[in-house]
C-alpha cells in the first residue's frame, strides 16, 4: 500500500531524483517522525522536502558538502523541527551538521501549518 501523502507530485519528484531507492527511504523516515510529532505538511510542502531530501541523499553519496551555516539564523526555529532534521541527516549519514539546520525549516514551515 502506498502511502497517502506520498501522492503523485511526490512520487513524480521522487521519478527524478539520482538515488530513488535511497531517497524514497529517507522521506518514509521523515514522514514516520512528523507523524509522530503530529505534523501534517501540505502537499506542495512534501514536494519541496521531497525534491530537497534528494539532494541531500546525493550529497551523502557524492560526499558534496553544503556550505557552512550560522546556526544563530536558525535560532527561531522549535527544537523539535531541529530535532526530526537532526534524525533524518543521520538517516541519510555521511553528511555537514550544516544540513540539519537548512533541512529544519521544511519541518518547522509544516509544523505552523496548525497555527493558520
């Protein structure tokens, strides 16, 4: 059964990206932690983590790094945010400590979904 918020831009996105198989891994991992935290992003939202989960996956293999970041430019953003992309940049390994920041914000723009 495939999962419903893994929909057909989804899997579209996931058609594109270079390590399918990993990158599918990684967005099940990153949808079973925002279950749990009882985050619920939108489908654009997914597509966009979907298409950002992939790069990240290639960067791991190819052992490309992402620029440095400042952490302080994250300093809004909730712990538990930091800590589902904490979790899926170990998932994926091989990876900056830069990319849990930047991966952050999908989870923290999808958890302000409930605030609207």
């Amino acid at each position: 059964m495939v999962d419903p918020w893994i929909t057909s831009d989804v899997q579209t996105m996931l058609a594109k990206s270079k390590h399918q198989d990993a990158t599918l891994a990684a967005l099940i991992y990153a949808i079973k932690l925002m279950r749990q935290a009882q985050i619920e992003p939108t489908e654009l939202q997914l597509v966009i983590l979907t298409n950002h989960l992939a790069e990240m996956v290639d960067r791991s293999i190819t052992g490309a790094a992402l620029a440095d970041v400042d952490p302080e430019m994250f300093a809004g953003v909730s712990p538990e945010a930091l800590q589902i992309a904490d979790a899926v940049v170990a998932h994926i390994g091989n990876l900056a400590d830069s990319e849990k920041y930047v991966a952050s914000i999908h989870f923290e723009t999808a958890k302000n979904n409930l605030k609207i």
